[in-house]
C-alpha cells in the first residue's frame, strides 16, 4: 500500500468497505458484527477530525488576518465571499429545478408504492425526529441566525463547535493584533503560527488512518439498507439529483478553468481526499481539517482566504444540499401536492432554498430538515409533511453522501476564486502524504 496515492488508498478502503457491508447484510448476525466492532472505528476518525476542527480555524484565521497587514482587504475578501457563495448557490439550485420540471420523476407514481413507502417510513424515528428539528429550527425569530453568531462565552462556542462564532472570534483577535504595537503583537502570532503548524500535522497523521477508516464508515452505511425494492421506485428521483450535481462540478471545473486558469483535471487531483472524505463521512464539518489541508498545500491558496473562506463554506455554502431541497420539494409535490407546484411557489423555492442552505448544519441529513422548513414556505399541507418526508427518506443518506461532495467541492471552488482574485493563489508545494510522518529534521 505504501507507494498508493493516498486518495486510491481511500478509494480501496471504500470499495472493500462496500463489499464487506453487503457481505455482513447477507450474514446472519452480520449487522450485529459491525455495529459492535467495525463501525467505532470510523467513529473515532470522525471524532478526531472534529477534534481538530476548532484548532485549525483559530489558529489559521488568527495567523492569516494578522499577515494582512491591511484590515480592509478583510473587507473586499468577506464580500467577494459571500457574493460568490451565494451566486454558486442560485445557480445549483436552479439547475435542480430546471432537471425537476423537465424529468419529472414524481408524475405517475403508482398508489401502490406511495402507499407503500407510506407504511414503511411515515412513522419512522428518522422521519419523526427530522420534523421535531425542523420545528425547533422555526420557532427562533428571523434574526436568530445573526445574533447566534456573536458568542458570550468563547469556551462554549469552543465546546459546541460553533463555527461560525469561532470564526467571529478569531477575525476579532486577528483584527486586533493588527491594531496593537508589533512588538505585542509578536508573540501571540508566533503562538498561533505554531498551533496551526501543530494542527496541520495532524491532519497528515489522521489521515494515514483514513483509508482503514473509510472502510468502517462504508460498512456501517450499506448494513442500514434494508430496503432495496424502494431504493429501485426511487431510482428516477435520485438520478436526478446526482445528474443536477455532476452539472455543478462541471460548473465549478469551468470557473477554476476560465477564472483561476487552473487545470480542471489537477484541481480534482489535488482536492479528491477531501471530496473521498466528505463522500464517506457525510459531513462537511468533519471534513473541514482535510479540506483546509488540501486547499492550502495542495492548491497553494494563502492561510488566510482559506482560513476564512472555508469554514464560513462549510457553514453557509451548501450547493449540493440546496440543488438536492429544489429537487426534493418538487417532487414530493409532484407526488403528493401537484396541485401547490405554480410558478411562483416555484419562486419561493428558490430563494427559501437559498436560505434553508445558509441554515443548514454541516452536519449528516441536515439537509432533510431544512426541507421541511422549504415545503413549509410553500404553503406544503403540515397533515402530508410525514408522507412528504416518508417519501424521500429511503434514498437520503446515498444523496447525502453525494451532496456533501458537492458542498466541500463548492467551497475549495470558490476558496480557489477568492484567492486568485486576490493574489494569494500561489504554486503549492505539497509534501506527500508518506513523508508527513517522519519528523522534520
Ligand atoms: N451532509 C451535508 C453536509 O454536511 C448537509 C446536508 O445536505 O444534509 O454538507
């Protein structure tokens, strides 16, 4: 395996980890074997990752900011951020609404099956517990989202992994180390320089265990399909969303061809571990770390675009997650409530989509929830929300897998643009995953 790039290590790991989760379904007691002793282990990588997670976004945007030397470049990168951030998100999600009406996957779908998928999954844990989040999410006022990001208790928010809050923080410190004397200043940038150094290393180490890894996370996904014959009425509406998200990576490919004059194919090359990762864990927060690794040393973006453009990524830009709510909310309408599907409803999609994307955690399914608080906004009968939701359940956490490599591509895309518009995109000079473990000299 030594001389494998890492990102066909992974893939190995995957495919064997698909196998052996068919293998064990077949099995009897199968499921049991690796819930018990094959599913920790990706457990604990995903705990490792979250680990760092917080470390990596002090230490990179504290060190970055206080290299700018120029508070009101801070300015021009956080606009260029959010504008294209959100440019990227209109356009995936009209590209799903755009397959959606054409296909139209939900037209004609026998009673049989809608009674069917009704009696599986209308009362499901899962559907019940998407609805009960959805509801708690609804109940904050309008301006929640903006308060929630200025923290009381920078401990807490350390804690909870707010990212958006520690992002907050550390812009404020980094900003402030600008402000005060350089010979002040000094040795708290040279504190943070080393944490970030310290943290990246252990990206490096983390992900030597990755491949092994990706093999318990694959496992645990194929035992909890029980299924298939749904998975297959199922199968219009899914092609769907994965053919809206291969446009996107065109999308994306031709912006990092025509902007950052970049190869499209050296770009994949370079990011694919992250997009491996995200694939597997379903998480782009935990796949933040590598993600901020890859862009950094592989695609040569300075610290701090990607110290700042990342984690705010990972937070609002959700491409994947807002094409898949536009197709999903269509065709739950196709299916259950044609009659709701007019032009402006379809309007309303586009730009509560939008939001619900901003909104949604970067975390596993997260996208589902916010779904219902789209089909809401569209007048979606509250009585057919379960049945709405029921529907989509069976095929969500596949679509998941593939919208979350959307949503990491989408954000090491824009991290990409936001550098080369700046100047701070330079030649990286990658270290290779093998050479990371033997100490520096
Ligand atoms: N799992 C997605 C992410 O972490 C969010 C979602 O669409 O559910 O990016």
């Amino acid at each position: 395996m030594k001389k494998l790039a890492l990102h066909w290590k992974i893939i190995i790991g995957m495919v064997l980890g698909i196998l052996f989760g068919f293998l064990m379904n077949s099995i009897e007691g199968g499921r049991l074997f690796v819930g018990n002793w094959i599913a920790p282990l990706g457990k604990i990588f995903i705990n490792l990752l979250k680990l760092i997670a917080v470390p990596l976004i002090l230490a990179s945007l504290i060190k970055g900011v206080s290299d700018l030397k120029d508070i009101s470049k801070i300015r021009t990168m956080g606009l260029r951020t959010i504008s294209i951030y959100m440019a990227t998100t209109l356009i995936a999600i009209i590209i799903g609404l755009g397959i959606v009406n054409t296909v139209k996957p939900g037209e004609g779908m026998p009673e049989s099956t809608i009674e069917k998928i009704k009696a599986r999954y209308a009362n499901d844990a899962g559907v019940k517990d998407k609805l009960m989040k959805a509801s708690m999410q609804k109940e904050a006022g309008p301006l929640q989202p903006l308060v929630d990001i200025f923290p009381s208790n920078i401990f807490k928010s350390f804690a909870d992994a707010s990212m958006l809050q520690v992002i907050f923080f550390a812009l404020f410190v980094g900003i402030c180390l600008l402000l005060i004397e350089e010979e002040k200043a000094k040795p708290l940038i040279a504190f943070f320089d080393s944490l970030n150094e310290v943290v990246m290393k252990m990206v490096d180490l983390i992900m030597l265990f990755a491949p092994y890894a990706v093999f318990a996370l694959l496992a645990n996904v194929i035992i909890a399909f029980d299924d298939t014959e749904i998975l297959i009425k199922l199968v219009y509406y899914a092609l769907c969303v994965v053919v809206g998200l291969t446009i996107m990576v065109g999308v994306y490919l031709l912006l990092i061809r025509v902007y950052a004059k970049k190869s499209p194919l050296w770009f994949l090359k370079q990011i694919s571990p992250a997009q491996l990762l995200a694939f597997s864990t379903s998480s782009s927060a935990a796949t933040l770390p590598v993600t901020m690794e890859r862009v950094e040393e592989h695609l040569g973006v300075d610290k701090e675009v990607s110290g700042f453009v990342l984690p705010v990524g990972a937070t609002v830009n959700m491409d994947g997650t807002s094409l898949y709510q536009g197709i999903a909310a269509v065709f739950i309408m196709q299916v259950i409530w044609p009659e709701g599907l007019t032009f402006t409803n379809q309007m309303v999609i586009i730009f509560t989509a939008l939001l619900a994307s901003i909104g949604s955690a970067a975390v596993p399914s997260a996208g589902m929830v916010m779904l219902v608080i789209v089909l809401e906004s569209v007048g979606f009968p509250a009585e057919l929300l379960p049945i709405g939701l029921a529907l989509i359940f069976a095929v969500d956490r596949p679509l998941d897998m593939c919208r979350t490599v959307i949503n990491v591509t989408g954000d090491a895309t824009v991290s990409t643009l936001v550098a080369k518009s700046l100047g701070k995109l330079h030649e990286p000079k990658p270290k290779a995953w093998d050479d990371n473990y033997t100490p520096v000299k």
